[in-house]
C-alpha cells in the first residue's frame, strides 16, 4: 500500500466547557518536521504530543496546529491590579507635570498597558487533557485517510507508467535483427578500408564481429530491466511499500535503461530509449512524495 506525504486533517470536539480544535497538514519531506501551535497551558505536554505526532504520521514536514476556545468567565483574562494601579498613578503624574486641565479616560488607557490583562493561571485539566488528545489522534486518522486516497493515485500512475517501459522495451525487440546487420556490414567496411582482400583474414573478420556484437549487445540489460521493474511492481504492491525502496529499484531501472541506450548504437531504438527516460522521470518526480 503507497501513502502520500501530502495530507490534510481537522478534528474539533465541543462540549459546554470548551471548544477544541486540532488541524493538520503534511507535506513531503525527507525527515520528521513537525511545527507545533499550541496553547501556553500545554507547553509542558508538547514533547509528548510531538512524539504521539511523529509515530502515527512518520515522515514529512507536518504543521499542526491546537486551539483551545473556553465558555466559562473562569478561563477569561485577569486585570493584574497591582500592575494597572502602577500605570494609573504614572499617567496622572504625568498630567500634572505637563499641567494638563483635561482629564482622559486613563482606565481605557490603562488596560491597553502591557501585562495589565494577564490569561488565568490554573493547571492542566487531565480530563480536558484527554480530550485534547483524543481530538489529535481522530486527526491524525483523517490525515493517514487522505494520504492513503492520495497513495492510491500515485500507485495507479506508477504502476502505468512501468507498464509502458515494459511495453516500449517489447519495441525494442524488431529493430535488434536489423541492427546486428548494421553493424556487421559497418565493421566490414571498416576493415575495408585497411585490407584490400577481407578474404585473406577471414577468421580475423568473424573474431571482429564477434568481438563488437558482445560488446554491444543489449540482451542482458534487457533482462534485468524487464526484472527491476516487475520488482517495482511487487514492491508497490506490497503491504508496506517504502518511498525510499522505490527510489532505489528506480536508479536501478535508470541504470539499465542509459548502459542500453549508450550501447544500441541504433537510431531507432535509442529513441524508445529516450520514452521510457521519460517515463522513468514522471515516476522520479512522484517519489518524493512517498511516504
């Protein structure tokens, strides 16, 4: 089963108390990055939520993102009366020393001062935490749900465009008679034009031809690029089918694919060759985003 790294999931649980809402993307990328919001209250909870995170999604840069909305005056901001008392005195201070004769409204002044309205310290809630972590795993699941759907496209197209090299190497196929000719009667001309009779050394010329047919013969190179990409296939196919394997069974294919271009020798089939380099590029691009 292939899975995307690119996902998207959103869980939100309200009861009267509370509202809360967690949201999650992921995009492809080599390691584990995980970028956490979450409220100042569960700072303490976060290396335990990054690992809950990094083990139910694995690879990917992942943003996610915790908001938590309460109903009760008991999780609404306090005034710091100390604090706000401090500002007030300044202000009229400074009124008089400037000998101002309006009066303001200092207190709409005041309340705008920094750390005068301050969030309400309590502790964790654990039943509130349970919540929390119950709306994170529910999206998590509707991320893993999105990159399974994303996967299956993926494998879909995969798995067309092995099949296509598959069938451009079947192509390759005629124009490899045709080819050993050409070459036999290239080598025979070039020998030509250092001996007067080929006769006189025919044994020499059939060593020759021998000699540059193996060199550039291609069935080997056929034959482990028909197995690579079967074995493409079945890895894909597999229950746990790994990006990174997949992207070496590719370089392996890659490999084949260019020693047989580079030893066809042959206009026609190095531009079957050129197709399935192509072919093989569109499936390089996706891999990336393979989990």
């Amino acid at each position: 089963m292939v899975k995307s790294m690119t996902g998207y999931g959103k869980d939100v649980l309200e009861s009267n108390a509370r509202k809360i809402s967690v949201e999650i993307r992921t995009l492809n990328s080599k390691q584990l990055d995980v970028n956490l919001r979450l409220p100042q209250i569960y700072r303490e909870k976060e290396l335990n939520i990054r690992s809950i995170v990094g083990k139910e999604i694995g690879r990917g840069k992942v943003d996610i993102s915790i908001n938590i909305e309460y109903k009760e005056v008991v999780a609404a901001p306090v005034i710091n009366k100390s604090v706000a008392s401090h500002y007030f005195n300044e202000l009229l201070e400074l009124k008089d020393l400037f000998h101002q004769e309006a009066k303001p409204d200092y207190l709409s002044l005041v309340v705008k001062m920094p750390e005068v309205l301050s969030p309400p310290e309590f502790d964790i809630d654990e039943e509130e935490y349970g919540e929390l972590l119950t709306t994170i795993h529910k999206a998590i699941e509707k991320v893993n749900t999105f990159r399974i759907n994303e996967g299956k496209t993926l494998e879909n197209d995969f798995t067309y465009r092995i099949h296509n090299i598959l069938d451009l190497l079947k192509q390759v196929e005629p124009f490899e008679k045709e080819r050993t000719l050409h070459i036999k009667e290239r080598i025979k001309s070039n020998l030509e034009d250092f001996a007067q009779d080929i006769q006189s050394d025919k044994n020499r010329f059939e060593q020759e031809v021998i000699y540059y047919l193996e060199k550039l013969d291609i069935t080997e190179e056929k034959l482990r690029l028909k197995k690579h990409c079967n074995y493409f296939l079945e890895t894909l196919a597999g229950e746990n089918a790994a990006g990174k394997k997949l992207g070496f069974v590719s370089q392996e294919i890659g490999r084949e694919i260019n020693t047989m271009g580079a030893k066809a020798n042959d206009f026609n089939i190095q531009q079957i060759v050129v197709l399935m380099k192509d072919e093989l590029e569109k499936i390089k691009e996706q891999l990336f985003n393979i989990l």
